[in-house]
C-alpha cells in the first residue's frame, strides 16, 4: 500500500509524493517500471514546484530572517485604475486617522496629476475593524457616490494575537462584504493589505512574530478576494515588514517602520502606505522634461509645463503641474518623509521631473534650480537628471507647503465631520441636516485645496565648468 512522504518544507496545498514500499509510484509511473525513470519524474516534480513556488509567493531579501512569511505573489497593476473627475474614499483605522498617508496621497494626485481633477475624502476611524466600517460604509461613505475606494483594515482585526482560522473567516467575511458593496454602488476598489507590527506591542503579551504571521495571514486573503472579486489589491504588509528589517539594519534597533508604539507608523512608514497604495492605482510617475539643446539653443518641455524662454544657458519655464516635495529630513529618521522616500525609491517610482540636454559636449556643467546649484558630468545630462531626486530645495516648494497644508485642514475636518458630527448629537437628532451643514463648512477647505494649486514659473541655468 502507498504511503505518503510530506517533504520538509512543503508548500501548502502542493502535492505529496506518493512512495510505495517497493519503489516511486506517483505521477502514473509504476513501481515495477524502471527505477531511473521514477527517479527522473520525481525530480521533475521538485523542479517544476520549485518554480511554481518562486512565481507564487513574493521574493525574500533574507530567507532566514523571513522563513516562517509566505506572502503570496501581488499582481502586477493592470495600468492606470484612476480616471479623470474620481472621487476617491481613503478608508482604514487609526492608521489611516493619523492623515498621514491619506494625506501624502490627495497632496500628490492633486499636486502632480492635476488634470485628473481627483477629490478625497478621508475616513480613518481609531479602534475600527472592517466590521466596524462595513457597519457604517452606507451612512458615512456611499452617501457621497465614490467612484474609487481605498481600504487597509487587518490590524485591529487581527486582535493582537497568533491566527486562528475563526478569525480569518470573520475577517474574511466582512472584507467581501465591503468589496462587494462598493461594487454594487459602481465604485472601483483597492483593497488594502494590512501593515506589520514592531518589535513590542504594548497592549498585547502576543510575540510580535506570531503577530506578523497573521498579519500575513489577512494580507493573504485580502489578496484572494481582490482575485476573487476582480479589484485591485494594495500590499502595505509585505513591504512595510521587509523595508522595516531592511531600515533597522542600516540604521540601528531604533528604526520603527511601525512607529514607537510598534502600530502607528511616523512619516517613513506612512510614505510606504501611500506608496503601496498609488502602486496598486497604476500611477506611472513621469512628471514631464525639460529637453533643451545646448549646440542649437531650442527647449521644449512635456507634461503640463511650458518652456517661456531658454537664453544663454538659461531655461525659464511655466509649470501648472509640481513634483512632490518633502520637507528636509534625515535619512536614518522613521519620522521623515524622505526616509521612507528613500526606502521606496519613491523619487524614480513616482516623482519623475526630468531634465534633458543634448550637445552638452563640455566634461561637466554647473546647472542650479531655484537657490541650490549642483554639478553633473555631460554624460549625466544627456541621459537625464531627476530634478526632485538631487535638488533637496525647490522652487515649488513654498507652493507645494501650501497646498499640503490645505490638504491637511481638509482632512482635519473630515474626522469631526465624521466621527464626532455624524455619530454624534447632531447625527442622531437631525442626519440631514448635519450632512447638508458639514458639507457647507467642508466646502471652502476643499476650495482652498485648488484655490493654492498655482503655476510655478522656475529658471534652470545650465553652465559649462572649463
């Protein structure tokens, strides 16, 4: 009778090799037939399951530090999800309260993808579980007609503790229901994994391991619904928790991707949210370039920006469509923007302001921008510099500052409008009339939001060093 080997390590779900006890006998070939053609099958086998299981679970940077992890493979995005007048809902727990990725978000679409004319609201919920907002997804959300949605629960879900298959279903359960629901009222969706956990949660005797595990537990079928329902998918997780190993390797135990209380990100986490999320929206990143040609003295530009003049090395241009600019901080800091830009090559990703010379026959050139001046060989500018990545200081910066900080107001007051309006007093005595008089207070925060998206007009000076 055949017995049943269960190799070390294998997969879930992947077939057993069936071993009789006079020789191998799976895959049709029998025992009595020649033994080197068995063995030739089964090492087939192994070698067909080793690529299957390359292409079916996301790489590991170390397979040591991630052995227990099987996150399986994300897809790839199917272009760009976003479409042009979207009113897209940006939905979670505490995390996405915070207004910090939310906020890194409807600054960079409405900063960088200006004519897409996309409006956000935000509808982060401290405590919440999906339950929580599929209880309250009618009244809070679908009353405002999204066309897209973006969710990321899982952490409070996973109740702080190793996964067990009760959890998973409930979690499941109310996820579908989620999608589902969106689904019926027309939205488009991207499902949001959830994030990892840090090295201590405070509220939890839970090993934060165990914790991570089911975390990628949820992540997985988060996964499978958005195959399931034909949505899109956000993997927060797998990123969250190998950038975090990655970052506390380069720069010590005290790097948190998770934020200090192990949950709740600062910066450098949130940027990976938010990058996370514009990956699974398809958005490409080019920003436009500016081409100019030193020999003939010609420039043009592509984008959303106008060339007004180039004289004598110097490119002046008209710009209705900025970069994302992110405040000074250090590279080794888990509450800087630019940290986790850093750790997600956000800069190359997403944030492309390219400028192009051609003929630049001299060996280097000074080219300065705004206040600060950098060198590039002449090899460097005839392949294209990123202006955003090497300039630490722009000329949008005083512009983008005050649209991120309309962008923060905004939200702000979504929170009250939500949490503490709708489910408060005023909701319960009179919804309608709370609705109609917050949206008449939300009104000019979402004005000033456009009101401080200005055309930028910037020189670029390109100068030959002898």
């Amino acid at each position: 009778m055949a017995r049943i080997v269960e190799k070390a390590g294998r997969r879930r779900g992947a077939p057993a090799i069936p071993v009789s006890d006079t020789g191998l006998t799976g895959f049709g070939v029998s025992a009595h037939r020649d033994g080197v053609k068995s063995l030739f099958v089964v090492a087939s086998w192994v070698a067909v399951s080793a690529v299957v299981c390359a292409q079916e679970f996301e790489p590991k940077p170390d397979p040591a530090v991630f052995a227990g992890f099987n996150a399986r493979k994300a897809p790839a995005p199917a272009g760009l999800l976003l479409r042009e007048n979207d009113r897209l809902a940006i939905i979670g727990d505490s995390i996405t309260e915070q207004k910090m990725y939310s906020r890194i978000i409807e600054t960079y679409l409405t900063a960088c993808w200006p004519a897409l004319k996309v409006t956000v609201r935000q509808y982060g919920w401290g405590g919440e579980t999906a339950e929580g907002f599929k209880n309250r997804m009618v009244n809070d959300a679908l009353r405002f007609k999204p066309t897209i949605a973006t969710t990321c629960y899982g952490m409070n879900d996973h109740k702080y503790r190793p996964y067990d298959e009760a959890n998973g279903r409930w979690y499941r359960e109310n996820q579908l229901a989620i999608v589902r629901a969106f689904k019926g009222a027309g939205a488009r969706v991207v499902l949001g994994s959830p994030g990892c956990v840090g090295r201590k949660v405070p509220w939890s005797q839970s090993d934060s391991t165990a914790m991570n595990l089911n975390l990628c537990e949820l992540r997985n079928i988060d996964l499978e619904i958005a195959r399931q329902e034909q949505v899109a998918f956000a993997d927060v997780f797998w990123p969250m928790l190998t950038l975090g190993a990655k970052a506390t390797h380069q720069f010590g135990e005290n790097y948190a991707i998770a934020g200090k209380d192990a949950v709740h990100p600062g910066w450098a986490g949130h940027v990976v949210m938010a990058t996370a999320f514009l990956h699974a929206l398809g958005v490409d990143g080019d920003l436009g370039t500016f081409t100019v040609d030193l020999g003939s003295g010609k420039a043009s530009a592509t984008g959303g920006h106008q060339v007004l003049a180039f004289n004598q090395g110097e490119l002046t241009v008209r710009s209705g469509r900025y970069p994302f600019c992110a405040p000074a901080g250090e590279l080794g800091d888990d509450n800087a923007i630019r940290s986790g830009m850093a750790l997600t090559e956000f800069q190359t990703r997403f944030n492309r302001l390219q400028l192009v010379a051609k003929n630049a026959a001299a060996k280097s050139y000074r080219v300065t921008w705004g206040t600060e001046t950098k060198t590039f060989s002449g090899q460097q500018l005839t392949a294209g510099i990123n202006l955003p990545a090497v300039f630490a200081k722009t000329p949008f910066d005083t512009a983008f500052k005050r649209l991120d900080e309309a962008v923060a107001q905004k939200q702000n007051y979504e929170t009250r409008q939500i949490k503490s309006l709708f489910h408060g007093e005023e909701g319960k005595t009179d919804m309608k009339a709370t609705v109609a008089l917050t949206e008449k207070v939300r009104a000019p925060l979402a004005a000033a939001i456009l009101g401080s998206r200005v055309p930028v007009t910037h020189s670029i000076r390109i100068e030959a060093v002898n």
